[in-house]
C-alpha cells in the first residue's frame, strides 16, 4: 500500500542527522523556480492570497533559492499532518519503509519521498501560477503524478493507494492515469448536532494513519480498521471499502 499526504505551510528547519535523498521531479521544481522568480511581491501577494511580507519572504526565498539548506521533506514540513506523522520518533526500520512506501504531494516539488531533500518554500497546489503547460499548478504537473505513483506501486508490490492528503492536493493526482484503488479515509468527531468532520484534528489523524501503516507495513486495506491513535474507532456501518469512517468520542478528543 502506497500513501500520499498533504505538505505544510510551516516549516522547520532545524538540522537533522540523516542523509536526505534527491526528489524525482528536480527538472520540473527547477522550471517551476524560474517562473516563480520572475513574480514581485504584488504578483505572490495576488496568486497566493497572503500578506505583503509573507509575499517578500517567498520572493526572498526563490530569489535565494540556490544557497538556501536543505532537510528531508517529512522533518522540514511542520504542520497539523506532520505532528501526527512524527517522523522524528520513527524507528529507522519504519523510515526506511516509508521512504518506498510514503509520498509527499507537493506544488513545487510534485511528489517527495519522506527524505528528499527540500528548501524553505510556499507554493500551494491550487497556486494559479501560469506556466507554458497551463493556467495553474494542476495543468502543470498534468498526469506526471499518477504516473510516478504508479511506477513507485510496481516497484514495491502495493495495489492500493492510501489518500490521506487534502483534497486540494489530492486533485493533482490524474485519477484517468491513475491505475491504483484509492482508499480515502474519514475522521469524524462525535459531537451534540452528529459526528463531524473538525478540519485540525482530521489532519492531525491522517498524519497519525501514515505512521501508523509505516509501522505496521500494512498492505491489506481490512488492517487500517485496527487505527486506534487518538481514540478514533473504525465505524463498519458508517464505512465502505474504499472510504472507511472512524468515530471518536470527546472524552477520547479531550485525553488525546
């Protein structure tokens, strides 16, 4: 089983004691850079909707870009997914099967092992950043994606994709060039009004459900019914085989 996340806006860039691998996609980051140089600070303002000085602290970033350090993707990237993954607490065992096994789905860099090397940036997948292959990121990357998925799920032996990505990220996978089962699973919380889906701790969740198949090497899809992290407990009534649904509690939100 192969699983894809969701990178992070933020990002942390303290040193870590592994030696981090080179992503697939360098050519096509590199061609995306030189669009992204020639954006000022109003144009990053408009095409990601941010702030004037977090626009100069991207321009800064593609304008640096070649000095700037580097850090493997699943250390670097610090967000809600992230600190469910945990992967500075991975055994090494886990790692080395994530490597194969875990991809990061990323605007600049398209897809990232947990240990390929990435710089400080923001580029978001629904960035409308136009490049001779299109209006945005989405026609950028095309089916490139899907075909490296599914080159990565030959080479391993996995025959179904975990989606525990954002569905903004997960759109830049061409479903048509896709030749995996997705597998896209729902953390809902219990509350008064019915269970919901609650955007912070279902992102905490999918990270959590990567570690956990990282793990336990999980490659039957009937395994991910044992994820328990956080308190969440598989629902089979509310579930089918390609969308489980697992439940929690708020007494098991509060103890988490």
């Amino acid at each position: 089983m192969l699983t894809v996340i969701s990178p992070a806006k933020r990002l942390d860039l303290t040193p870590v004691d592994h030696d981090p691998t080179r992503p697939r996609f360098e050519d096509d980051t590199a061609a995306l850079l030189t669009t992204a140089r020639r954006q000022g600070i109003g144009d990053l303002q408009r095409l990601m909707s941010i702030s004037e000085d977090l626009a100069r602290l991207n321009r800064d970033r593609f304008r640096d870009w070649d000095t700037a350090e580097e850090k493997p993707a699943a250390f670097a990237f610090a967000g809600d997914t992230y600190a469910g993954l945990d992967a500075p607490s991975l055994d090494r065992d886990a790692l080395r099967w994530a490597q194969d096994h875990l991809c990061i789905l990323s605007g600049l860099y398209g897809l990232l092992r947990p240990l390929d090397a990435i710089r400080p940036y923001r580029l978001e997948m629904g960035t409308k950043l136009a490049t001779r292959r299109g209006k945005d990121l989405y026609a950028f990357w095309g089916d490139r994606i899907a075909r490296a998925l599914n080159e990565q799920a030959e080479a391993v032996g996995a025959r179904w994709l975990l989606n525990c990505a954002s569905q903004e990220y997960f759109g830049a996978v061409d479903r048509d060039a896709l030749t995996l089962p997705v597998i896209t699973p729902v953390f809902q919380e219990d509350r008064p009004g019915g269970p919901k889906v609650i955007s912070f701790h279902a992102k905490r969740a999918r990270g959590a459900m990567a570690r956990f198949v990282a793990e336990t090497r999980i490659e039957d899809p009937a395994q991910l019914r044992d994820f328990t992290t956080g308190g969440y407990v598989w629902q089979p009534d509310e579930s089918t085989e390609t969308e489980p649904v697992f439940l929690r509690s708020e007494e098991a939100a509060r103890a988490a």
